[in-house]
C-alpha cells in the first residue's frame, strides 16, 4: 500500500463515518508478529463489505470494536481489529506540542518508527488526519 493509497483510505473512511465516529488507529506492517499489540476484545467482527464500510462501521462509537488500532498488511488487507498497541517512547521523536494531539496520535508516531512497520494513520473528529513513517509526522491534513 503506497502512502497516497493509505491517505485516501483514511480520507475515504473520515468521510463515510456517520455522527458517532470515534476516530481510527491504523497500522500498515506485513508481519504483525512484529507488533506490540494485544486483543482488546475477545472475539472478532462479522465483516461484511468492503474496507472502507468495515472501516467506517468500525470506527462507529456504537461499535464494540471502535477502540485501539486496526492493522493492514502491505496489500491493505485487514489482518486485526480492536488492538491496543504499546510501542516504545522513542525520545527524539518532534511534535508540534502546540497542536491539540492526544494519545493516539503519539502511540502513531512512536509506532511508526518499529521496524517492520511502513506507516501509520490516525484519523479523528478534533484533530484531522494525519500519516507518520519512521517516526515523523509525513502527511496532516486538518478538519475543514
């Protein structure tokens, strides 16, 4: 998945999110084996559609599985739904602290920088959509 592909992805499921969304985490890395990750939820989703409605149902605050992050393997497949993910504070990691950003967008951007990990996303409501590769925010684009 190349990062104009992921970007309008995001931009696809902001968009098609009714009232209740949440926000979204997603990870994009072809072995989730590298991840520091953990189920939140003990079963899985019926998914019925494509990945932008999956996504967009999801990402509902009526959803059980709204919470954590969703990963994609490289060919944009989603592999798992509903994870906390916990990757190390990497300390030379620069953000606009001016900027409202909370924790998903932090866990983002220090999980970006794991080996194994081309990129991830955030999107929500508050703060917009934005992209991080090895540890640097690469794309935002904010609410208009």
């Amino acid at each position: 998945m190349r990062q104009d592909d992921f970007r309008d992805l995001l931009y696809e499921v902001w968009s098609k999110s009714s009232s209740g969304f949440s926000g979204i985490g997603i990870v994009v890395c072809e072995d989730a084996a590298v991840l520091p990750i953990v189920d939140l939820r003990d079963t899985s989703p019926v998914i019925d559609g494509g990945l932008i409605e999956t996504l967009s149902s999801l990402s509902s605050d009526r959803s059980k599985y709204h919470d954590g992050f969703h990963i994609l393997n490289k060919k944009g497949e989603l592999i798992h739904v509903a994870q906390y993910f916990s990757p190390p504070i990497v300390k030379e990691a620069h953000f606009d602290r001016s900027r409202l950003v909370g924790g998903r967008f932090v866990v983002a951007l220090f999980g970006s920088s794991i080996s194994g990990v081309d990129m991830t996303g955030i999107v929500s409501d508050g703060h917009g959509l934005s992209i991080f590769k090895g540890g640097k925010e690469v794309y935002f684009e904010g609410r208009s």
